[in-house]
C-alpha cells in the first residue's frame, strides 16, 4: 500500500508563517534586551533597612550582592532638622565619595575630636533639605546595629572598603523606617 504525500498548499504555509513569526521576533527582542542588561555596568542600587540595621547592595535583578551591619540616626524618626540626631528615610543618590582619613570629629561627649571619625572614606547623599549626611566608616567598630549616630549611616572601615567595590557617583540609596520611627512619626502628627 502506497502512502501518499500530500504536500502543504501555499495558504496553510501562508498562515504557518503568519502564526510562528512573531514568536521568532518575540525570542529575538528578548535575547536582545537580556544581552543589553547583562552589560549594564553598575546596575545596582543600596537598601538601608533601620528596622534590620542592615545595608544591602542588589543589582538591577534583585539579586542581593552583599549584605552589612550598619549603625544610624540616635533618635528614631526621620530626619526634620539638623542636628535631631535621625537618618533620613527616603530614596537618595550618591553624589560624591570623599577621602576622609583625614577627618576628625567631636561627638560632644568629652572625648574631645577623634581622628579617623568617618573612616577612610565618606559616601555623601543628596539629601534634600539636609546637608552632611553620608554613608562613612566608624572609629568605634563595636557601635554597629545600634542607634548612636548623628544621622548619617555608619559601617566598619573593613565593611565600607567592600561596599565602594559598587558604589559610584549617581547610584540610588533608599533607607526605609524601622516600626519605632514609624511609631514616631504617628506621635509627632498626633500632636496639637
């Protein structure tokens, strides 16, 4: 018994084509945009969470990079006027990365200025309404996960040296609110 072959008529490749070619251009666009995003350099961003005391670095994905302890602001809530002794909350951007080896700085509790106060370097944010406020390293390695800052988010100097492998000028830092200054907030509204 012969079999035989019945050969596809113009129309049915027709409506083939029709059917399977935006599939073709689909996997094309998206090959293309994936290689495009894979190429992207600095593509990351930094996450300050003030309920976790920790500071993480992802990349566009949302891949968590590394991950570090951090010290903030002494007083909950967020930052209203300079020296209330609070971390900003907010989405923020990295404006410059000073030497601060140099530096030195009196806390006020009568230990006079102490060298190397900030570490060696200084991440300064652009913090609308406030100046002064960075991502720095600390003389006190020990203070880390409690609130004892003046505002500005510290890191050891070993931690801060790992986390400048990723920043760069412009980059996006966003610092979100513990429940106590959420807690803080609601108190500060609830006054007449």
């Amino acid at each position: 018994m012969k079999m035989k072959i019945r050969t596809p008529s113009m129309l049915q490749i027709m409506t083939a084509i029709v059917i399977i070619l935006p599939y073709f251009g689909m996997f094309g666009i998206y090959k293309w945009y994936n290689d495009k995003a894979e190429k992207i350099e600095n593509a990351h961003f930094i996450l300050i969470s003030k309920q976790e005391m920790r500071l993480s670095v992802f990349d566009y994905k949302g891949n968590e990079l590394c991950q570090f302890p951090v010290a903030c602001g002494a007083n909950f809530g967020n930052k209203t006027e300079r020296g209330d002794m609070k971390t900003p909350e907010g989405v923020f951007r990295v404006t410059d990365i000073q030497d601060a080896t140099n530096w030195s700085h009196d806390f006020k509790d009568g230990n006079g200025k102490i060298a190397g106060a900030y570490g060696p370097y200084f991440i300064r944010l652009h913090t609308p309404g406030h100046l002064g406020i960075g991502i720095h390293g600390t003389h006190d390695p020990a203070s880390m996960e409690k609130r004892v800052t003046e505002g500005c988010i510290r890191l050891t100097n070993e931690n801060l040296l790992k986390l400048l492998t990723y920043v760069h000028s412009g980059m996006v830092v966003i610092i979100t609110a513990s429940a106590e200054d959420v807690n803080e907030k609601s108190k500060t509204l609830a006054k007449p």
